[in-house]
C-alpha cells in the first residue's frame, strides 16, 4: 500500500498519515464513525503500531482527528459557527449569548467572477453558485453574508430552493455534496460607504467585513464567504495567560 512512496525518502509515519488522510477524503468517512484500530491500520499498511499511532497523533495535532476516551478516534470537524461569534454578540432575553439563525434569501447559479474564481483557485470561467444568508438572533440580523461556491463540486444545489437548506452550512455542505470544510483562513476590515440591503444601514455607518476561504481537507479552496456586520456590534476578546 505503500509502494507508492518508494522512490522517495518519506518516513513511514508520514505516508501512513497521507494514506489515512487520503482514506477520509476519498470515503467521505462520517465523523460519528470511528476509524480503524492503530492495529488495523498497522495490518493494513504492514508498519508496527507505533508508526501508525505517530501517524495518527500527527493528523490530531493538526486537527483533522479527534481522539475520544473509550470510544475510539474520530474525524474532527471545526466549529467554525462559534468564529464569526467571538467578534459580534447580541444579549439574549437572559443576558446570555444567543446562537444565530440562518436565513438562506438567495441561492442561483452564475457565471464565473475572476476575482472570486481565482480564490477559490478554479478557472476565471468556472460557474459559480451564488448564496446570500442572513444570521439572525431574536428577529434581528446580526450578520449578512455573500458565499461562493465553485458549481463542480456542488452540483445539486443548482436546484435546490432557500428552504431547502439547513440552519448549520457545513454540515449540509458535507451532507448533500460530500464537501468537508476542514479549515479556514479569516481576514478582517473596517469598511464604509457600503450599503447592506439585510442589515439596513446606512452608508455613514461602518461595517466589519470578515473574508473567509474555506478548505478542505486536501487544503483546496471549496468555499469564499463575506460577512458583514454593524461595527458597533463588534467585540473583540482574548484571553492571554
């Protein structure tokens, strides 16, 4: 199984831990189901256990698994819905934080947009699907957001409508077109004379644009996002220790 690295001076563990990446990426592996024994995997790849197990710590120190006492180790996916939350904050009824909504207003297909095809590294001609969501806490919109997403690898959303979509993307993503959001990059700025229709402000009134590309587990680009929020909205808080 491993033949493949043979003209090359890879360490074991680390072409264990390309093939089991390989396997989750290629099985659309759930993340409720544990994966094989370190003993299964050394049987399958004929290595000792010990390489399996440096192979598997090395795919949970960067967070694609997740070990669970007793019940095995399991494919680990971000709560990227608490991100966008850590910088803005509505009080719920018992001052308390509240968890958004989604509200998908908008979903099309559309030609390709350079500027966004070439983050989501595609050819400038690719299709794109077109998404606009509002994050909603207690009826009032925290969050507007634009998503693109390359139409090869989400087909079937080409003919779904806003209704038919889940409260949590990712999750849906996975689900309905076999896409694992596995990591992100975030950029954040402060923008004027932008008028969003969704958060109803004013032009005078400043805006935090959050950018977001999302990844997959090979690292590939499979979704940009833009979120805006009212700037008086906006916190920021980290814990230095």
């Amino acid at each position: 199984m491993l033949n493949n690295f043979k003209d090359f001076k890879i360490p074991r563990y680390e072409q264990v831990r390309w093939h089991i990446q390989t396997l989750l990426t290629e099985s659309k592996w759930d993340e409720n189901t544990p994966l094989p024994t370190e003993q299964e995997f050394a049987d399958k790849y004929k290595v000792s256990v010990g390489t399996v197990r440096k192979a598997v710590e090395k795919l949970v120190e960067e967070g694609i698994l997740i070990k669970q006492q007793g019940k095995g180790t399991f494919l680990k996916r971000p709560d990227f819905e608490s991100s966008l939350l850590r910088f803005f904050k509505f009080r719920d009824k018992d001052a308390g934080y509240g968890t958004p909504t989604g509200v998908i207003k908008k979903i099309m297909v559309i030609d390709g947009i350079a500027d966004i095809n070439k983050k989501l590294n595609i050819g400038k001609n690719k299709a794109l699907i077109y998404i606009e969501r509002m994050r909603m806490v207690e009826d009032k919109v925290l969050l507007s957001e634009k998503i693109w997403l390359p139409k090869s690898r989400y087909e079937a959303f080409a003919t779904l409508d806003p209704e038919d979509f889940e409260n949590l993307l990712y999750p849906f993503y996975y689900k309905k077109c076999g896409q694992f959001v596995s990591s992100a990059v975030e950029t954040l700025f402060f923008i004027t004379d932008y008028k969003d229709p969704y958060l109803g402000n004013s032009e005078q009134e400043s805006l935090v644009k959050v950018c977001r590309v999302a990844k997959n587990l090979e690292g590939e680009p499979i979704e940009y996002r833009e979120s805006y929020g009212l700037a008086e909205k906006f916190s920021y808080e980290i814990n230095i220790i």
